[in-house]
C-alpha cells in the first residue's frame, strides 16, 4: 500500500506540473462509473471503497490511497487523471490487466472514484456529491459486500463460478450428473449451503471458503435471488 500510495503522490505531482504520461481526462460520468465500477469493471472484487460497499483485498484500498493527497488539497480533476492513468497504464506486478477499461468508460471509473474515494459516510456533503446507487443496500450491495463479483461475472465472462448472467431459469448440470433448473428454490439453497450442490466444472471448497454455510441469512439470500433474476 505504501509503494502503490508513493506512486499516487508522484503521478499526481506528474499531473501539477503537466507531465502526465496518458493523456488528461476529459470530464467522466461519476453515476455511470458507480455503476461500471460495481458491474463491468469488477473493481470492487479487488478493491475496497467505503462509497461503493466493496471490500476487495486483492488491489489497493481506494479510500487510503486518496486520503492524503485530499486532505492536501489535491484538486479532484487532478486525482481523476491519476486514477485515468492507472487504468491504462497499472503499477507492475500488480496484477491488473492495462486497459481493463477503455473510453468513456474509464473515464467514468475515475471521476467516480475521484469524486468518492475517502468520502465520509457520515458527512451529508460528501453522501450528497456520491451518486448513484446505494451499493450498501438491496441485491447490488449483497453482490459487492459478499464479494459475490469476484468468482459471478453479470456479463457472461467466464470465472471461477457460474456467470450470472441468464443463469436464473436455465438447466443446470451437477456433479453428481443430475440435470436441475436454476429456479428461486435452487439458488436460495446454493446461497445458504454452497457445497450442497456442485455445478460441473466447478470445485466445491471454493464458495463455502468465502461464505460459509449459514452465514448468508434467508432474507438477505432471497434478495440475491432477485438480483440474481434480474441478470437476463
């Protein structure tokens, strides 16, 4: 954190006295990068960020990285411009993949976490700045909160589980060669007991490791659920 943080404090310095290395940001959607940020960009599966519910562990915690040069007094144009660039160009070795967003769409990640890196969720100005969704609350904030976005894409990208992506409905094959629809009964036991039943070519461990059985409560299962069924 402290070497990733060093190199934050230099790209910004970089971008004060205009020698930024990939171009300036050229104004983003902080509402469409909320979103982006949750879904497509799977940024919350390796980052945590207080605004945005996630707690990834794999990457840097945003709202750390960011604390300091605010309080400083960096500009937030100027820190869209460092997130910009670390997107395209990442720390070496950090294991994310340059360009893992491109256009519009990056710049929308980064006036996003720009805007709500180190937000204060008790300060009814920063709440009021952060826009979008409440990734706290509802299906969306179970999926990020649980970490459900780091093995479920909702794209229909492959990973280490099942996409969620028209999952809700379709016939699924087990382990134990059993054929079974993905219907509300299926997925709220998948949810509470992850082990029970194994989708072929899928590992049992790997869900219960994060989430052990019983520690999702019904209610809140139900929910994902109805998240999950929305994923067409």
């Amino acid at each position: 954190m402290r070497a990733l943080s060093g190199a934050l404090l230099a790209g910004l310095v970089l971008l004060v006295t205009g020698c930024g290395t990939g171009g300036v940001a050229e104004g983003g959607n902080a509402s469409s990068g909320k979103k982006l940020f949750l879904t497509e960009g799977k940024c919350g599966g390796c980052h945590t960020m207080k605004d945005a519910g996630s707690r990834g562990q794999v990457g840097p915690n945003l709202d750390a990285a960011f604390q300091q040069p605010k309080a400083d007094g960096f500009k937030e144009s100027g820190i869209e411009n460092v997130v910009l660039d670390q997107i395209r160009f990442p720390t070496t070795g950090s294991g994310m993949p340059a360009n893992l967003l491109e256009g519009q769409d990056a710049e929308d990640v980064a006036a996003y976490v720009a805007r709500c890196s180190a937000a204060d969720p008790n300060d009814p100005d920063d709440k009021a700045a952060c826009p979008g969704i409440v990734a706290g609350t509802g299906g969306m904030g179970l999926y990020v909160s649980l970490g459900c976005q780091g093995c479920h894409s909702l794209d229909g990208s492959p990973s280490s589980g099942p996409t969620f992506k028209g999952l809700f409905g379709s016939n699924v094959k087990l382990t134990n060669g059993q054929t079974v629809k993905a219907d509300d009964a299926y997925l709220l036991e998948a949810i509470v007991d992850p082990d029970k039943e194994i989708v072929t070519g899928f590992q049992p461990g790997v869900m219960s490791a994060v989430i052990p059985k019983g520690q999702v409560s019904e209610a809140d299962a139900k929910m994902l659920v109805d998240f999950i069924k929305d994923q067409k």
